[in-house]
C-alpha cells in the first residue's frame, strides 16, 4: 500500500489495487498529504522563544481525504519560522522528536490565544484529521479505534514525526487522540473530559498524585516535578461605571432652539457597555514540588501574591452602536422597492393639476409669462404651501413628519430662505467653506460624494436621520417630496438652490449632487434672461449704466460676466430683437448699437453685406491683431457657453458620438456634431467683426494653424508673410464649410445652444422618479462620507494609533468601491461593517478609560502608563500588568474585583475604601478579594527515564484545566517506541500501552481514550 | 474575434492643437499618414485591438481636440479612462510648456488615481527640434509617466507607444478589471470562538 508514492516499490510491486479496502485506501491518501506536505522525517527548529506562540504568525494548510464517502478534512497548524536550513531534513538519528522536546519548553506556557492542541501539549507544530462538516462526529468507539490505527500505520509508513492527531467526539467536546512517532520513542496524546470533577482533582496535590503514577517512573525518589499555574478570575459587574448611552435627544434637536447644524450631527457610541468582562489571569509560572501547599484545606495560592498578572477584555460582541446603525438602517432603504408614491399614497405629486411627470405639459407652461416672484421667502411659508398641496390628497395626519421637524430640516437645507437678502442669489456662492484644500473636505473626490458644505451632503443626512427617528422609510419620502417641490419653485421663482458651487456640474461628485448642480445653472440662465428681459420692457428709456452692470454680475456666473465689460446700457426694447425668446441665448440688453451705432437703435438688422454691418456682440479688442483685408481691429466676441452636463448625459453623448463608428463617415458626422459651438463662435465672431476672414478667425481661435513666415518681398525686405496651416487649406474641411455657413450674428440672437428651460424639466422630472430606494443609493457615499469624518473626529479625542490606521484603509477601500458606478452590496455592507467595528473600537477605548480612571489619574507618569495599559488592553490578547498585584494597574485591578465582591455580598460600600489596607487585614475579612477562579490551569512537568532506570530519559508532562463546566487532563505519554524491527507491528505498541489510565476511569467517566482494536494488526500485513 | 478579447481599456490622447494627436493615432490605427487631417472638432473616436503578451485588448481612443475653445467639452472623456496619453511637438517650445495646464486637468478630472499617463514628444523626423529628449524624459520622471519620441509621419515608435501602455495599464492591478476584488481590509480576523467550543480554531481557556 501507498506504493503510488514510493518509486522504488515500482520494481517488484504490481500494484493492484483492485482489492484494496476503504480503509487501506485511507490510510494511503493520509500518508499522501504528509508526504505532499513534506512532513516526513524530523527536523529541529530553534527551541522556541519567550511568548513567540503569541508574537509569531501560525498558518494552517488543509487538504481534504474521505472514508468511503464520510469526508474528513486533515489540517496542518504551524508556527511559522524563519526557514532554518530546510535541506536539514534528513532524519537525524537518536534524537527524540521535536514535538516531545517541547513538552519540557516552558517559554510558552498560557498563550492567551492559541489552538487548544497547544495549550495542552506546547506544540509548535500538528496535524489534525476531522469531519469535514461542522456537526459530523466519530462518535463509535470502534470507528475511533480505526481512525487512531489509521494515524499509527500512516506514521510508521511515512516516518512522520509530526504530531498527528484525530478529533472524536462531538466536535465542541474539543477531544483529540493523536500520536507522535520518533527513533525508538513514541507519544500517545490522550486526555479526560468531564463534566464534573472529582474532588481529589482540584487541587495541586491531588494532581501531583496522578501525575506520578502516571509516568510510572522507576525512580526513588522522583526527580523534582515543575509546576506552573494560572488561576483566572473574570469581573463581571462594574459596579460604578455604568454604561448606557443616552441616545441624542432628537426632539430637543428640532425644537428650534439649536441650529441646523447640530441636526447635521451624526450619533456616535455604543449603546451597551462594549466591554463585558475583565479577566486576571495570575500566573505562578515556575515553581518545585514543595516550595508551596495547595490541597484540600488549605492553599498558598493567593492571587495577591502571584508574580504574574496578565490582564484581558472581553469585548460585547457586536455591541449595539449608533452610527453604525445609523448607516445600516439607511442602507436597507437601498432595498425597498416601493416608490414615492406608493409610500405616501397615491399622486402626491400632481399638485393643482400640474403633471410634473409629464416634460411637454410642463413645457407648454412656459410659454405663459413668468410666475410672479416671491420676494420675501420663507421656509414656514414654503413648507405651508407644500403642505396644502399634500393635504389635498390625504389627510394631514398621514404625514410622516410633523411640521416642525419638516421646518427644522428645510431651515437647515435652505437657509437662504429665512434671510432677508437671499433673493439676489448670493447664498450661492456664499464662502463659507471650510478650507478646501484640507485632506477631510476633499474627501468627496475619493469617495465621489459632495462637499461636506453641499446641499446634497446635508441633504443625505437630513434624510438619514429622518429615516432612523422619525418614521422611516414614510418620512424619507415625505421629505424627499418635499425637497422636490422646493426645487420646483425654485426653478419657476428663479430662486437659486443654495449649498452649491456654482458652474458647471461637477463630475467628482455624485449624480445627484450633479443633477442639483444643473438645475442651478438651467435658473442662473433662466433668472438672467427674465431679468434682462424685466429691464428692457419696463424700463425702455434709460436705465443707469452702472445698475444694469451690478444686475448682470448677480445674475450672470463668472463666466458670464463677459457683458459686465459691454459697460452697457439699455438698447431697444425686448421686442426689437425677439419673437421667440426662448430661442435665444440671453437677453442682455445690446450695448454696442449705442455705443457706436445709437442714432440706428430701433432698426432691425436684415442681413446686410458684411462690411457695412455694424459690429455686434464685441467682447473687447484683442491686443494687437488687425483684420487682414481692412485693416480694422479685431475684435473678440460674446461667446455662448457650452452647454453644462451632468455625468449620464456626458456618458449618452458619448455613447452616440462612439455609435458612429470608425469609418471615414462617422468621424466626419461625428465632427459636425460637434460643430455647433464652432459654428456660434464663427458667427458671433463674424458679427463682432465686419469684413472678416476666415483667416483672422483662425488667428484668433487656433493660433498655431496662422503660420507666418518672414519673406523677403521683391524690394529686398523682411515682410512678415503668413498663411494657413496646411490643413485649414485643405478644401472644403469641415472648418472652411463651417465658416462659409455662418451668418453674422452675435450671440444673444443665435440659437440656444443650452436649453435651460428643457434641462431643468428633465432635471426635476428626474427628482422626481426618484424612489427613496434610488435615492439611497444616490446618497449613500455622502452618508459613508459623513460616518468616516465621524468616526475621525471622535478617534482625534482619544487618539488611538491602531484606529488611525483602519480609518486610513476604510478610506482608501471605500473610495475603490465608490468609485465604480454600481458598487456591489456587499461591498458597501462591508464598508458599513468596518465603520462600525471603529466605532465599537473606539466606544471600548472610552469604556476601559472610564472604568480605569486615566482622566482621574494625577501623576503624569502613572498616567501615560495607564493609558498605554488600556491601549494594550484593545489592541492585544492579552496584557501583562506591571508589578502584579502591587503596580498601579494591579491596585485599579483589585479595587475594581473587591468593590464587586463587596456589591454581591452587600456590604455598605462606604468602609471599602478605607479598608484598603494591609493584606492581613484584608485576609480577615470575611468577603474575600477575589471570585473562586473561573480556570484554574496546572502543567507539571518532568523527566524520567521509562521503563527501566537505566532507560534513556524521557519528557513528561500533564495540563490540567478546570473551569466551572469541566475537567479535562491532557496528558502526552511518552514512552520508548516499537524498534523500527521489520515484522514488530503495532499490536506490540498495544501491549505496551500503560495503565496510566485507569486513575481516571477510576473517577469514573466514560473513556474517550482509545483501545486500538485487532484490526489495526491486519493492516500491516497488507499484501 | 471578440471573443478572446480580455477587456475593453479606455484611453485618451490629449496637447495641444496641432502637436498631432490625430496623426499618431491614425498611424497607429491604419498606419498611415495624412497630411490632410483636418484639425479635431470636439473629439474623435478609434477602435483597434491589440494583443500584448498574449492578452487581446480592445482599445476604445479618444482623440480630443487640443484646441483651447473644444477643451471645455473634453473632460468628461477622462472620466473612467484607464490610459491617457499627452503630446506635445518636439518642434515647438510652447507646446510643452503647456504640458503643466494639461496635467492639471488631467489630475482634476480624472476619476481614478491608479490611471497610466504617457508623454509622447511627437515629429521627431523634422529638423528644428526646440525640446531635447532629456527635457522629456525629466518632465515625465518627475510626474511618474511613460515617456516615448515619436513620429507619426516616419512610424517611429508609434506602435511602441501604445503596446506600451497597454501593457502597463494590464500590469496594474485594478485598473482593468472592472471590480477588483479581495481589496478588502480584513479587521475581524479571527475573533474569539467563545463558548462555540468547536476547535478547529483558536481560543482561550475561557
Ligand atoms: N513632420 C511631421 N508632421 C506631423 C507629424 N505629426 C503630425 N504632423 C502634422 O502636424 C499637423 C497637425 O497634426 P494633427 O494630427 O492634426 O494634430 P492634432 O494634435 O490632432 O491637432 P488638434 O486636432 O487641433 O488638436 C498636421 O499638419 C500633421 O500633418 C509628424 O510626426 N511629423
Ligand atoms: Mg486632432
């Protein structure tokens, strides 16, 4: 058997397998994956460090065999080493394994955190045969015997020297039967699990007695047996400190007494104590046989007095906590599939017959004047009428949110609205930003969010907090309606939205923010065209200059303010030069006619001959160029913006532009697609220029396309000479076709390149579709935005470095997934997930503070020193405190198990303090300091020779743990091994199985130890 | 012959007008030379596949127009770009003086901080050189990119160019996939298994 791996075997061996048994078939596929696993033979790592089983990494490897078709899995833990000489792995003759060697280590005894294998046995080192589903267990003591001639057989075959062990039993029992084989020596690892301990066992020398019968040692006397022991006491109740957390008062929020900002304030902190239990482990980590008593009357082991303390938490696990519950809860809107409209009853939104729905309906409004402006807006006035038009459809009663909480959110969303001077639009572009070059505030870019500062942004937490305080998923809708409505009257009443920087829609923010942005820029134009158009029709006379001036710089974004430099005045009336307003790009009032031209204001410009045009539309004069053919300055003309646009449409645009395809064709319709801006420019070009050339307009626009070239003329001088580039000449290029098409216009009478008016609808039709689902998703980035800056400013409090760092990779992980248009769910929830491990984090640091009293500590020093100490604490398994039970920490320790020592035996809690004395005095008290330990935990430790004195010498060791459920003895028997005789099969091991074993079935348990059966004798006879 | 491509990369090709943005690309994709291209209106689109170690990559490109009144448009075509490619004209100075505005452009709207930059200096094969190599190559050391000479109109490292990128964006990880996965910070490894009982992990005594 297992010849399959064994090339030499090939020679003489047929290899049949046909008759092979299940079980042989087994035992070949164990000795497979240790071979695989290049387990075989035995190499000695370094002995091992103080504490490496802590500090060092340990790896599992894991394979997965079967037994006829019950799967086990096989699982390789190790602790990984620098590669000491691996090309050392031949067997060393002689030397016992290194598993047995570290019986004896007693650098790692307690590790805090470790596989139960090596806690009770120290090994560094195992393999591990279990079912592979979680609730299968070898429970059958025939089937266990099998598995455990199965581990022997494969050992011998292999010459493993890795421990091996197989998990019987139930798999919570933690029972494990395994075997270690070396030269000349072999390790049974078996052990005791009760439920209920004997009494003899619970102290050190009723351990001592089992242990020395059980190593049979020949000796007399015996040598000295070592002992290490750790009792754990847990703390439980914290008596003064007590936890709960109030959540935020959120009525006192919206009462009106505290600003909006506050309402933008997220929760934050556990709402149960993070910190459950405390445990003290006191450790007497070397100690002889004698030095110290511990028996049935009496014990020396005092935890005051032990020389090791180490310190654990407990953490609550998944303690409730407020941001991230807040984040949760406004994720699962994510998930609700029902509209607006569903939510909140049917046609919320078509108010007074309006279909907002419906973009054409909309349209034909427009055509009618002008809603009159409201020049006094308030939110309470805003909300009123929304309400009316809400409480036609249902009754008032069914609004999800109050009237105060509405109006305390719109005053925080639209503070534009209460203050008197808003109108004018300023609100807008109002700086009070924080400074934006901080890391915090250019968050939004990373996470494609908006500014912190942003409508949107204050938008998602208004709606977050609604969600989680007033009403759910209701109020959510009821205000998102009204949020809709608002931008609607904006848009009609040509009031700007505040809270967003002006210009164009900016494409590191998310689409909403977008949206929003393009709704402001479709009524920056809107305001500008109806108050140019204000102007002019009611004031046809005159109007002073420099007013006209200030009204075009409120209304016009920068990049409009071109006309502010027209220095102009009031030209002919708006019907002079319109039938159709909405056509046109704006309707500043003409400037250069009275300038140059007054005495011909009132006349209609027909197209004329070119040169005799007077110039229209002059932006100022460039410096130096001159026409080419007259000789005139040229001049540059009012522009028409490009059209500003959000991401979708960008991404529509160029969906189209891409659908046009390679071909000489396509690319040609895809230029003159674009060719409208290029087409406004040359005519606005063409009217501010009378007499032009295509050529002057090439220097102007595309400078490098004019090539001059210094010539020598036929009079012998250097003349500038220039010409276009070769491929403005080429004939009839789209820039020549362009040009021949343009007519002289300037812009404000072209063709509107922007259609605010159909932007908009589409912007609010598009608000309005929107179920709280989408606009979940919309808002979610702004929301993980908001809860980062949280938790960031709550950890700059406390000031932890490992906390730091999580919140550096949560940032830099959540701004991959956000960046992605559709980020996956679990993605997000992972994001969510992680946010709300910080804040437990720093929630648990607050905790241990408070119950440790760094704040009241005085001395700077013990303080730093606490504070490191609590830091500890959160960051590792487990902590040492320095100098036990007389450090300061200890004492803080000790108060704190004395004063719940004293609450449970209800003694008034004034004299505690006082009596704090001396340990004597401390004694005599009837209430002890401590709890009866939770754990009490024993390693003994020796070595003898076995069986005779003059054997060679042998480690031995036995762990005893004993908690309040049970009782379990671990003890590894090592004693001298089969000869690796041919023909000495295992059946002479079993005949050399101790006794040892029958202290404990004395106590009477079942055994779950292992009588290897007959069976396993046949399989070494395997043909 | 779609079907063994491995992905779709996205890339731009931006300078100023004129330094012949249009004309490596078309040498790239019908490795031709026209001298009568016709200056860029807003953008234009090319697809070629190429195969780069192995891998089959579908390149969509983006041509834009360098010239200042287009620009506006322009930005939104960085948007999701995995590659972006910067010329200037060895043969004009002020060209690559420009290079500054365009990276910062680049950098402002770019939606990703992982994207490839190459810098090309275009029209090697015409004698008035004003920008040196070493110039190039310092400018592109100091912003991390790519850096190649080239000349669309003798072929010259035009085809390098591009393979270049192509396999430089591949070697990132994350910039071609579309999701990339097991990014994820791990912060609840292995947390205590207490009371389970079940050992096949990693526990305390209580
Ligand atoms: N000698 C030479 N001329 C070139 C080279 N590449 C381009 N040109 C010429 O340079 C001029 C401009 O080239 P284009 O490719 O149109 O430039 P572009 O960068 O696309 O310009 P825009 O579309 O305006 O942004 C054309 O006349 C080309 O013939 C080159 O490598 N060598
Ligand atoms: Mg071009």
């Amino acid at each position: 058997m297992a010849a399959d791996n064994e090339p030499e075997s090939e020679v003489f061996e047929i290899t049949d397998f046909t008759t092979a048994s299940e079980w042989e078939r087994f035992i070949s596929k164990v000795e497979e994956v240790l071979n695989d696993w290049k387990l075989i033979g035995n190499s000695l790592g370094k002995p091992l460090e103080k504490g490496i089983f802590t500090s060092g990494t340990w790896e599992e490897k894991s394979d997965e065999i079967s037994f006829a078709d019950f799967k086990f899995s096989v699982t390789h833990h190790y602790l990984v080493q620098e590669s000491t000489d691996k090309e050392g792995k031949e067997l060393l003759e002689d030397v016992i394994p290194q598993s047995m060697q570290d019986l004896l280590c007693m650098n790692n005894d307690f590790p805090p955190r470790a596989h139960c294998l090596v806690r009770w046995y120290g090994l560094r080192e195992f393999v591990v045969i279990a079912p592979a589903a979680h609730s299968d267990a070898v429970l059958s003591e025939s089937k266990c015997n099998l598995l455990l001639s199965s581990v022997s057989i494969a050992l011998g075959n292999t010459g493993c020297q890795v421990p091996l062990f197989v998990q019987i039993h139930h798999k919570w029992r933690r029972m494990y039967v395994g075997e270690c084989q070396g030269p000349g020596v072999r390790t049974d690892f078996e052990m005791v699990h009760l439920r209920k301990v004997p009494n003899q066992y619970t102290h050190l020398s009723g351990l001592l007695d089992i242990f020395k019968s059980k190593i049979g040692c020949p000796l007399t006397p015996l040598p000295p047996v070592s002992i290490a022991i750790r009792f754990t006491y847990v703390l439980q109740d914290w008596q003064q400190y007590f936890w709960p957390q109030q959540p935020p008062d959120i009525d006192a929020l919206v009462g009106g007494e505290v600003g909006g900002l506050e309402f933008g304030k997220l929760p934050f902190g556990a709402c149960e104590d993070p910190i459950s239990e405390l445990h003290l482990a006191t450790t007497w980590p070397h100690l002889t046989e004698g030095i110290i008593v511990d028996n049935d009357v009496y014990s020396d082991l005092d935890p005051i007095q032990a020389p090791h303390w180490s310190v654990r938490v407990r953490k609550a696990e998944n303690p409730q906590c407020l941001l991230g519950d807040f984040v949760t809860e406004f994720f699962k809107i994510c998930r609700r599939k029902e509209s607006t409209d569903e939510i909140l009853g049917r046609s919320a939104f078509e108010e007074e017959g309006k279909e907002t729905a419906d973009i054409t309906h909309a349209l034909s409004k427009l055509t009618e004047p002008a809603s009159v402006p409201i020049h006094k807006l308030s939110v309470s006035n805003m909300v009123h009428t929304a309400k009316k038009k809400i409480r036609k459809h249902r009754g008032v009663e069914e609004s999800p949110l109050n009237n105060d909480v509405l109006n305390t959110i719109l005053l925080f969303l639209f503070p534009d609205a209460v203050s008197e001077k808003s109108l004018d639009g300023t609100a807008s572009t109002d700086n009070n930003n924080p400074p934006s070059e901080s890391e915090d505030y250019n968050l939004y870019n990373q996470f494609k969010s908006a500014p912190s500062d942003s409508l949107t942004y204050k938008l998602a937490l208004c709606l977050c907090m609604i969600n989680f305080y007033h009403g759910g998923l209701k109020g959510v809708a009821h205000l998102w309606q009204e949020f809709v409505l608002e931008m609607r009257f904006r848009w009609e009443n040509n009031f700007l939205i505040p809270g967003l920087a002006s210009g164009p829609p900016d494409l590191r923010c998310c689409l909403l923010h977008q949206k929003l942005q393009m709704l402001n820029c479709c009524i920056e134009r809107k305001k500008a065209r109806d108050e140019g158009k204000k102007t002019s029709a009611s004031d046809v006379t005159n109007i002073y200059p420099g007013d006209a001036g200030k009204a075009g710089d409120q209304l016009v974004p920068d990049n409009l303010k071109e006309t502010d430099k027209e220095k102009g005045e009031v030209g002919k009336s708006w019907d002079s030069w319109s039938d159709s307003e909405e056509e046109f790009f704006e309707c500043l009032s003409d400037t250069e006619e009275l300038k140059g031209n007054g005495q011909e204001s009132g006349k209609k410009g027909g197209p004329k001959e070119m040169a005799s045009l007077r110039p229209e539309g002059r932006l100022y004069q460039h410096g130096k160029l001159t026409l080419l053919h007259n000789g005139e300055p040229l001049y540059i003309p009012v522009t028409q913006e490009p059209a500003p646009m959000t991401e979708d449409l960008l991404e529509e645009q160029s969906e189209v532009l891409a659908k046009l395809g390679t071909s000489a064709e396509g690319a040609h319709l895809r230029a003159r697609m674009q060719s409208a801006c290029l087409l406004s420019d040359m005519e606005s070009f063409k009217a501010a220029n009378p007499g032009c050339s295509l050529e002057d307009f090439v220097r102007w626009y595309s400078p490098r396309d004019y090539i001059e070239e210094e010539v020598i003329d036929e009079k012998g001088n250097v003349v500038l000479k220039g010409e276009l580039s070769a491929r403005m000449k080429i004939p009839s290029n789209m820039w020549v076709e362009a040009w021949e098409t343009a007519k002289p216009i300037p812009a404000r009478r072209q063709r509107r390149l922007f259609d605010d008016t159909r932007e908009a609808e589409k912007v609010l039709h598009y608000l309005a579709i929107q179920k709280p689902a989408d606009l979940a998703r919309h808002l979610l980035p702004c929301v993980i935005h908001a809860a980062v800056l949280k938790v960031k400013e709550e950890e700059s409090l406390e000031n932890i470095s490992s906390v730091k760092k999580i919140i550096k990779q949560i940032i830099s992980h959540s701004s991959k997934v956000l960046h992605f248009p559709n980020p996956e769910d679990k993605k997000l929830e992972e994001i969510i997930h992680q946010i709300t491990n910080v804040e437990a984090l720093i929630a648990r640091a607050r905790s241990l503070k408070a119950k440790f009293g760094t704040e009241k500590c005085e001395q700077e020093e013990e303080k730093e020193d606490l504070e490191r100490f609590v830091s500890c604490l959160l960051e590792q398994p487990e902590v040492l405190v320095t100098g036990a039970g007389r450090g300061h920490a200890g004492r803080i320790i000790h108060k704190l198990f004395v004063n719940a020592q004293r609450a449970a035996a209800m003694t008034p809690p004034e004299e505690e303090l006082k009596r704090m004395g001396s340990p004597e005095e401390r004694r005599q008290n009837s209430v002890s300091d401590f709890p009866p330990p939770a754990g009490r935990e024993f390693i003994l430790r020796t070595t003898v020779p076995r069986p005779a004195p003059y054997s060679k010498a042998l480690p031995q060791r036995m762990y005893s743990v004993l908690t309040k459920e049970d009782f379990r003895l671990a003890a590894p028997q090592v004693c001298p091994g089969r000869q690796l005789l041919p023909g000495a099969g295992i059946e002479a091991n079993l005949q050399e199985k101790p006794t040892h074993s029958r202290h404990v079935e004395a106590a009477g348990r079942s055994p779950a130890r292992i009588q290897l059966g007959c069976n396993g004798n046949n399989a070494t006879k395997n043909p | 012959m779609d079907e063994d491509v491995l992905t779709t990369l996205k890339i731009l090709i931006i300078g100023e007008s004129g330094v012949g943005k249009s004309s490596l690309l078309l040498r790239f994709t019908d490795d031709t030379f026209d001298p009568e291209l016709a200056a860029t209106i807003g953008v234009d689109f090319k697809v070629k596949t190429i195969s780069v170690d192995g891998n089959k990559a579908k390149l969509a490109i983006w041509d834009t127009a360098g010239q200042e009144r287009f620009r506006t448009l322009t930005p939104s075509y960085y948007r999701g770009a995995q590659g972006v490619i910067l010329v200037y004209d060895v043969t004009r100075r002020d060209t690559f003086v420009k290079l500054d505005n365009w990276l910062n452009e680049l950098e402002t709207y770019c939606t990703r901080n992982d994207i490839v930059n190459m810098l090309v200096g275009n029209k090697i094969d015409k004698e008035n050189r004003e920008v040196d190599r070493n110039e190039g190559l310092k400018f592109a050391r100091k912003h991390s990119m790519l850096f190649i000479e080239a000349s669309a109109k003798t072929c010259d490292g035009v085809q390098c160019a591009f393979e270049e990128l192509v396999e430089k964006i591949i070697q990132t990880p994350g910039l071609w996939e579309s999701e990339n996965q097991n990014k994820g910070v791990k912060l609840s490894h292995r947390e205590e298994g207490q009371g389970g009982g079940a050992c096949g992990g990693y526990c305390s005594v209580l």
